[in-house]
C-alpha cells in the first residue's frame, strides 16, 4: 500500500493487524450484502472473544453465523438474530452475549460513531427494556432515551464498484448498513466486486468516499438468497 | 364471522390515503399491498433501505441485491429510490413515513404495543419494529382479538415487554376495527356477522361503545 492506493491482493493482508478481543462491525442486512470472503478469513484467523456488531448474525454455515461455529464471537450487537440454531444455542447456554438494539437506534449509533458523535437522544425504545438503565430526558414534551454511538477496531464493507482512492458505490440494497459501517472502522476494509479506474466513478455519485475506506480487496460473491420469492411473469 | 387474514388486509387497506408513504410489517400487514382501492397510489418504505417497493421479482428479474425487510427478493417499481439504513430511519425517526402497519402481540387501552419478546422463549430481536412505533405519524395494528385459547390481546395494560408507549390509535382484528384514545378501546366496526357482545367478551381492556355500530363494508 503506497500513497492513496489502498488495494490490497489479499485476505491476509486485508485484515492483517486483527487481534482477539477486538470490535467489528459489520455491514450487510441478513445476507444482503455482507462482506463473505472478510468474514471467511476473520474464521480462517480463529481470532476470538470478538465483539462484532451487525444488524443480523448470518445464518448457520454462511455469514457472520461461520464464526460462532469455533466460538469466536464473544458479544453481539443487533437487531435481529432470529435466523440461526447455532446462535440460539450458545445464546442460552450462556457463551455468548447479546445486546438487541432497535435496527434505526443501531444504524444511528454506527453514523454517530463515524461522524464524531458520542451519544444522541431517540424517542426509539422509550418505556421499553431498551432504555432500562440509560438516561431519559424530556425534551419539548417528548421523551427520549440517550443512546451512545459505536465505533470498531475494524470495520468490514460489500460494495459493488471501488476505485484505489477507497471511494465506494454500493449495488441496490446491498447499500443497507454498508456506508455508515464504513465510516466507524479504525480500519475499514471493503471488499468489492469490481475495481475501477480514479475517474470512473462519478464524483457526484459516490456513496462512501475514500477517506474513511483503508483497504479494498476485489472478490467474487456467492450472493446467497435468503428467502427466494418469485411471482409468475 | 371472523374475518380471514386477506379480509383483514383488505380492510386496512381501506385506511390508505392518495399519496400515502407506507411501511408494511411482516406477515398480515404484507398482504394490504395486494388491496391498494383503485385510483389511489401509495409509496411503499422498506426499511432496509428501499422506497417505491414493488412486487415480487419474475425468475428471470431475481436478484441478491434486491431484497426487502422481510429478505424476501423483491423489485422496485419505476421511480424508486435506494439509501442507506441511517437514511431510511431518518425517514421513519423523522415523521415522515405517512402509516405504518404491523402485527403485535397485545396492545393495551393506552396505545402501548408489545410485539418483539415473550419472556422465557427465545428472543429473537426488535428489528425496526421500535423505530416504527416511535416514529410513525399514523401505526394500525393488526391481529386476532383473541389468542387460539380465547384470550384478549386488547388489554388494560400490556404484559409483555413493550415495544412502544402511547403509539398505537388504530386496531383491525379479526373481529373489529378499534381506535384507541383516551384510555379507552372505541369500537368502530364490526365483522360481518359478528355481535358485540363477542367483542365484548374478547376485549379485555376498557371498551367503549357508543350507538350502533356498524359491519364492516368490503368494495
């Protein structure tokens, strides 16, 4: 890596500086649009007692679900982890620990991370177990709860076209959680369908510029489809 | 009779308004996008980060990328837009989605909903059923009356961990369409056929009803 060329021509160079006991966060909605080859080589590593932080947890054998198989998710932060056995299991038995945030109040925390925001204040859970041991206000006759913002280690992104600046384009709604993720990672590493040219990105149409982005990596995706519904055509 | 899940949806439906930006919840809220009345055009929000959601993709449209809240694939109609998780919560934390609808397990006679956690089963997350409620201009809940063993799920005070406070004004059941204000059920409309005094039975919150009150009416 010289200069501003953050491409990278390897997993392990992608996610070198990993260490057990580290924050990722990680972009992606169920299986849409998560960064697979970053999270195979977060299992390949074997780092453990991580504390990952995305709105979903994969599903069993696929996903962020691959590093609950050795244990090496300590804590997880999401909104939703009701597609995967593995997860339920070591829930309930104890080994691993879960934080359930409102997936708004989540996207939120990761912006305000990324943007030098501590902490805001969201109507989002108030009266509910999300609030319980956070401080309330009540601001113009409203009530809301004080949330404070996430930053990681690592930040791991899916996009669909970078340049070597790191700037990124994300495809349909694979965007989900992906750009504010890329904004809260101490290092943020993309993996990306296609590398192209400085220049063939349209300034006005980027969605995450390089500055926050420090590695980029070219991969081929699986893509694999969670809930496969067609309508006859 | 009690009405059937697509009569349900059918008669929420009858809640959009022209030019209504809307957010469908999983399961029986899904099924209002098939009911939209003639001559009327709703914007459907996707949370994760789609507006103008259309319907599901042919075999030959299907892909990854394109995927709705349910992560079920889907399409976007011609005008759609595509954003962010931050941006798409802006848009509901900020007001400005015009209805949501979604499922609950209990709502109770002060507009509180609960409908992400049962205590000792397992949890498996709120997703943006928080932000909804807490964001929404305009939430109907939909849901049976009763649970299968004749229970009310309209309460005087919910049970269950709550999802939000205040939030719910409209109920469509099975049995009645409800609205919800001062610390009070008011029945609205009934199902063909149904008496009051099923509803009666099966409301376990404060229930008021004033005159006749009349059938629901499908197009």
């Amino acid at each position: 890596m010289a200069g501003f060329n953050k491409v990278v021509h390897s997993y392990d160079e992608a996610m070198a500086g990993l260490e057990n006991g580290m924050t990722v966060i990680a972009g992606g909605f169920g299986l849409c649009g998560i960064p697979e080859g970053l999270i195979a080589q977060i299992k390949k590593m074997g780092t453990r007692d991580l504390t990952v932080v995305s709105n979903n947890c994969g599903v069993d054998g696929f996903g962020l679900g691959v590093l609950l198989e050795d244990r090496q998710i300590k804590k997880m932060v999401a909104s939703y982890v009701g597609e995967n056995a593995l997860f339920e299991k070591q829930l309930l038995s104890g080994e691993l620990e879960v934080e359930l945030t409102p997936q708004g109040t989540l996207a939120e925390k990761i912006r305000a991370g990324g943007a030098g925001i501590p902490a805001f204040f969201t109507a989002t859970g108030f009266g509910t177990p999300v609030a319980e041991g956070k401080e309330t206000r009540e601001i113009n006759g409203r009530n809301y709860v004080l949330e404070p913002a996430i930053t990681g280690d690592f930040a791991i992104v899916r996009a669909w076209k970078a340049d070597r600046y790191g700037n990124l384009v994300f495809r349909h709604t694979a965007m989900n959680f992906n750009p504010m993720v890329a904004t809260a990672g101490k290092i943020t590493v993309a993996e990306v369908e296609e590398i192209v040219e400085p220049g063939e990105l349209e300034p006005s149409q980027i969605h995450t510029p390089g500055i926050y982005v420090q590695r980029v990596i070219q991969a081929k995706f699986e893509k694999r489809i969670e809930r496969r519904m067609v309508r006859q055509g | 009779m009690a009405l059937s899940r697509e009569q349900v949806a059918m008669r929420v439906a009858q809640e959009l308004k022209d030019g209504y930006y809307v957010n469908l919840g999983i399961g029986i809220p899904t099924l209002v996008a098939n009911y939209v009345p003639a001559g009327i055009e709703v914007m459907l929000q996707s949370e994760n980060g789609l507006l103008g959601m259309g319907p599901y993709p042919t075999e030959a449209e299907i892909d990854a990328d394109m995927i709705n809240a349910g992560k079920e694939t889907v399409t976007a109609i011609k005008g759609a837009a595509i954003f962010s998780s931050a941006e798409s919560f802006a848009m509901i934390r900020g007001g400005h989605v015009d209805l949501t609808v979604l499922g609950a397990f209990e709502v109770d006679q002060n507009g509180n909903i609960a409908s992400w956690m049962i205590p000792g089963k397992l949890v498996k997350g709120m997703g943006g059923a928080m932000d909804l409620v807490a964001g929404a201009q305009n939430i109907v809940v939909t849901m049976t009356h009763a649970d299968k063993y004749g229970a009310s799920k309209l309460l005087d005070a919910c049970t269950l961990p709550l999802t939000g406070v205040g939030c719910v004004k409209k109920i469509v059941t099975d049995l009645a369409v409800l609205e919800v204000k001062d610390g009070a059920f008011h029945l609205l409309e009934r199902a063909p056929g149904v008496s009051i005094e099923e509803i009666q039975q099966k409301t376990a919150g404060k229930l008021v009803i004033k005159g006749e009150v009349p059938e629901m009416v499908f197009a």
